[in-house]
C-alpha cells in the first residue's frame, strides 16, 4: 500500500495470539499487501538447530497478494555482542538459518538491533565480538543475496550501539556492502536524535525505517523531506494491541493517514 509518499508495510509481531491466516486476512481487507514478517513462534520457528515452518506461511503468500518485504527475526536471548564463544557459536547459527528462512521466502532484507550484552564486560570487548560476528554473518548472508540493516537500541536495553555516530563506526569497522541501516523512530526519540539527522548521516544506506507506536508528526515530514523511496514498516512496543489487532492496525493506519496530510499541509 502507498500512502501519500510513503511505502507502508505491516508486521505480523503484535498477532501474537493469532494465527498467520488470520493476519494475513487482515491485511487484505485494509488493502496493505505489504508485510515486515516478523519471524517469531506462533507463525514461524526457527532456532539455531534448523527451520522448518517457512512451508506454513508460503501457501498464504501464494494464495494472495501478500507481499514479504523485510524479515525482522526475533532476537531470543541470541546476542551477537555475546563473549562466551559457545554463546556466539549459536547465535551465528540462529541468525544464519534466519538468513536461510529469510532466501527460501524470497525476502531480500533482514533487520537486526543490537539488544543484550553482558554489562560486567568491557565495551571495546562487547564491540568487538559484536563487530567480529556480525562481519562474519554480513558474508555469509551475500551467498543468499540478502542484505542486514542494521539498527541501534536505548541504552537500558543494549550497552553498545546507542547512537548513529556509534553506528557510523561499527559500519566502517565491519567494512561489508550488504550491511545496511535500519531506523527506529522509538530509539531515536528516545535517544534524542532525529530521522533527518539520520538521513543526512547515512542518506541511501538507509534501507528500512520502524515506524514506531504514536510517532510525532516531525517523523513523517522527515521521512517525506529525505525522498526516501524504501519501506516504513508500522512497528509497535505496545503488548496492549496483541489482544485486539486488527482493530489496533486500522485505527493505526487512519491516524497515520492523518499524520501524512498534516505534513502534506505543511
């Protein structure tokens, strides 16, 4: 779906009650055709032994005109800052069967943040097995033609990685052309940042934006000023909405159409 100028996308994460079929239809029924598949139990498994329900959810995608866009996995409690090498060993292989699962759904974006990390460790440490693994998963994900974006996090839920300027430099350090940028409006304005800020800093690298929740009007016209032509994907913190989301989704989607023609209206 094209609202105004920006590409919407929606995600499945807050369905946590409910089945795929059923988001699926939800989604037709509001004319977004766009989905951010979040990859996460009850709609997709995956661990860091194997996948095995990616078979679940493409019937859906071939019997209608849902569109897969990014894959967002859930993290767990995989950590790629984690300093336990048998901590570490698992994580690439979660997240390299994520990559996998992302191949087999034709999805060519994987979006990533850089939650948990052990606090009792040093940050250069932290940074640097984060920056070592990732490198090494950013290689692997080539050979299957998808790209990472990725994000960063506040500081109570990640001791690294909290800033674009701290993003900047791990970007350069992991020196990979798949690596891509991911913003999350919640973290940013949480952080004091702003997506305008953001787009002058990283500009076409930009790959995915996480509307997040009740955005304030600033983020919209920011997104719209940039000219960005990638997908915004409506992304919500708020548990409140598993229990009632498809009314939560269109009440988002009529406020966010508000918000397009208050910054249309300048």
């Amino acid at each position: 779906m094209r609202n105004g100028e920006m590409r919407i996308a929606n995600s499945n994460m807050h369905y946590f009650y409910y089945s795929w079929e059923y988001f699926a239809g939800v989604q037709i029924n509001l004319g977004n055709n766009n989905v951010e598949l979040y990859g996460a139990t009850p709609h997709l498994w995956i661990d860091h032994y194997d996948f095995n329900d990616c078979r679940n959810i493409l019937p859906g995608l071939l019997d209608t005109d849902i569109k897969l866009v990014a894959f967002t996995p859930k993290p767990y409690n995989y950590c790629f800052a984690a300093v336990d090498e048998a901590h570490r060993s698992v994580t690439l292989n979660y997240y390299k069967n994520c990559i996998r699962a992302a191949k087999s759904l034709g999805v060519k974006l994987m979006n990533i943040s850089p939650a948990g990390g052990c606090r009792d460790f040093d940050i250069g440490k932290l940074s640097e097995r984060f920056r070592d693994t990732l490198r090494e998963l950013c290689k692997y994900s080539e050979d299957y033609g998808v790209s990472i974006a990725l994000g960063t996090e506040t500081a109570e839920q990640s001791p690294l990685l909290n800033t674009g300027h701290q993003l900047v430099e791990m970007k350069d350090q992991i020196d990979c052309c798949n690596l891509k940028v991911l913003v999350n409006t919640g973290v940013l304005n949480r952080c004091g940042e702003t997506v305008k800020e953001w787009f002058e800093i990283f500009g076409s690298d930009i790959a995915y934006v996480h509307l997040v929740d009740n955005p304030p009007l600033q983020n919209i016209r920011d997104i719209l000023d940039a000219g960005y032509e990638g997908y915004t994907g409506l992304w919500t913190t708020d548990e409140d909405l598993w229990y009632a989301p498809a009314e939560a989704d269109r009440l988002r989607l009529k406020e966010l159409e508000g918000l397009l023609e208050r910054a249309d209206a300048g």
